[in-house]
C-alpha cells in the first residue's frame, strides 16, 4: 500500500509541468505567428484635406505580426485610402504603414498591450492642375485588447504542429504624429491621424 501511495503521488507531480505547458509556454520559448484582417477608420485635423476630401476614412487593414516572446511581439501593418474630392476631379490615395514593436500582458484568453513603431505614410493627389507625391515618416503609438473566440479549435495531436491555433477580436486605439517635435514636418499634408480599428487576429 505504501508503495502505491508513493507511485501515486510521483506521478501526479511528474504530470504538473504538462498540464501547465496546455495553456502555454513562457519566455521566449513563446513562438507564434500572427496575421489580422481588420478595419481602421482615420480621423484627421488638416484642413486642406477636410475641405476638399473629408474629415475620416474607414479601410481594411492587414497586419503580420511575429510574437518571439511571451510579453512582445514585432510586426507590419498596411493599408489604403482612396478619397475624391472637388467633384471628383481630385484624388487622393494614401498607404498608412507601420513598422511596429508591442508589450503583451494578460494571458490566451484576454491579452491587454500597448505598442510604438515607425510610421510611413506614402500620398499621391492628383489634380487637373497638378500631381504632388511622396512619404510622410513620423511615429505611431497605440493600446488595445485581444479576446479568445471559439472559431478555431487548437489541434490537440502531438503530430499536428502547422494550422491556426486561436482567433482573437481584436479592438486598439492609436494616434499618429508627424510633425511631432519637428520630426517629419515639412510641406505638404500633416497626415498625423487619430486610429480606431477593429479586426479578426489568427495565430499560428
């Protein structure tokens, strides 16, 4: 009897770490791939483009993101806007991107983070009078929230290791600045943009 309490027991401690490795590594043993497909509306306070296009936009957005830690993640985010203005005889198209760096919190169920990155904002408007192109840079800050859904199921074979694990809504607020301390500021367009977005998060 004392001898099966003994095994008992050494089992049920030899198991602990596995039950815990369910719910997911730590550190940089944390490896995911992540991809979201979104929508973002841009708020912006130039008047030049209140006046001849509008005041906001909502596009879709795509965003990759790489997780090589359990508390950040580097990633990419892109998007295009294309607005008409001037009874149509003007366009605007402009391609937000951002080159991005995040602290992640929370767990898989409900991950809180906050981020910084690069911004680069390229514009092209066209005119019957004239065509003006090129590229904003200036910095992007934003915070936001990512929660579990149950629209993709973690394959739970050894074997299977490749394929969407979870699916997360994610909500994030930002704002991007460029003419902040001088930085980006020049002639032409102030495309510095308060970001609301929403989106679908998959991770691999």
């Amino acid at each position: 009897m004392l001898n099966f309490l003994i095994f008992t027991a050494s089992t049920a401690f030899s198991q602990e770490p596995e039950v815990s490795s369910k719910w997911g590594m730590s550190g940089f043993d944390t490896q995911e791939t992540r991809i979201m497909v979104g929508l973002v509306g841009e708020f912006w306070s130039d008047p030049s483009i209140i006046e001849v296009y509008k005041a906001s936009e909502v596009f879709v957005d795509l965003s990759l993101r790489y997780r090589f830690h359990q508390h950040f993640s580097v990633g990419a985010q892109i998007g295009l806007i294309d607005l008409s203005g001037n009874n149509n005889k003007s366009n605007l198209q402009i391609i937000p991107t951002v080159l991005h760096a995040n602290v992640l919190f929370g767990n898989e169920r409900v991950e809180p983070f906050i981020g910084i990155g690069l911004s680069m904002v390229h514009f092209l408007e066209t005119s019957p009078s004239t065509t003006i192109a090129g590229t904003k840079i200036g910095m992007d800050f934003r915070s936001g929230f990512r929660i579990k859904t149950n629209l993709v199921q973690k394959q739970q074979h050894p074997s299977v290791q490749m394929g969407p694990k979870q699916m997360d809504v994610e909500v994030h607020i930002g704002q991007r600045f460029h003419q902040i301390f001088g930085f980006g500021a020049g002639e032409g367009f102030n495309l510095s943009a308060l970001r609301l977005g929403v989106g679908l998060n998959t991770r691999f």
